[in-house]
C-alpha cells in the first residue's frame, strides 16, 4: 500500500518538476505575474509550461480512477503496477513534449489514458 502512497506523491509533484524546467534560467522572470511571462515563452519552455498543465489535468482522473480501484478492493499490486507504468510514462511525456516529439507524445498521452481506464476497470 505504500507503494501506491508513493506514485500518487510522484504524480502531484511531476507537473512541478515541469514548472520549475519552464521558469529556471529564463530572462526577466517574474515570480509576481509568472503567467503572463509564462504565455510569451516559446520553443522548449512554451512546450515545458504546456507538459505541467497536462499534468495537472491528468491528476483527477488518475487519483480518481485509483482510489475507485481501491474502494472496490482491486489487487494491489495489479493497481501499483498499473500506477507505476503510469507514471514512468508521465515522466517520458514531459520529455517527449519539451524535446518537440509530437507524435510521440500523442502515443504516449494515449497510453497513459489506457492505463487509467485499466486502474478504473481493476
């Protein structure tokens, strides 16, 4: 059971970990209006703040589709290795997306969508 305490941190803290690779080094930051410096980034920085929304936009359904697992007694380590699988591949999105792997990245978004549905369905 801690194994899936654990990913659940890992998944809340990975869209930061995104955040952080937007803002770091980048000129004239401004930590008291960071979105709008954010919206006029472009290139691998535009594409890092646009990983950390999708990662938060992820984050419901996965916890959702993982607590409902849990309250109908799924095995679990089925749902820990479903969870892992999840975010090993969350952390190749962020890559994929800031690198500019569209298609790639689209593979990747959809899988991940197939391995909620799975943890939902455990």
């Amino acid at each position: 059971m801690k194994e899936i305490a654990w990913l659940m941190l890992v998944a809340a803290v990975l869209p930061f970990a995104a955040t952080i690779l937007a803002k770091a080094g980048g000129v004239r930051f401004d930590n008291n209006n960071p979105r709008p410096w954010l919206a006029r980034q472009v290139g691998w920085r535009a594409r890092a703040n646009a990983a950390q929304s999708n990662l938060f936009e992820a984050l419901p359904f996965f916890y959702g589709a993982v607590l409902f697992a849990l309250f109908n007694h799924a095995d679990v380590n089925n749902v820990a290795a479903l969870m892992l699988a999840w975010v090993v591949l969350r952390f190749a999105y962020v890559g994929v997306y800031i690198g500019g792997r569209g298609a790639v990245r689209s593979v990747i978004w959809a899988v991940c969508l197939i391995l909620n549905i799975s943890i939902l369905f455990s």
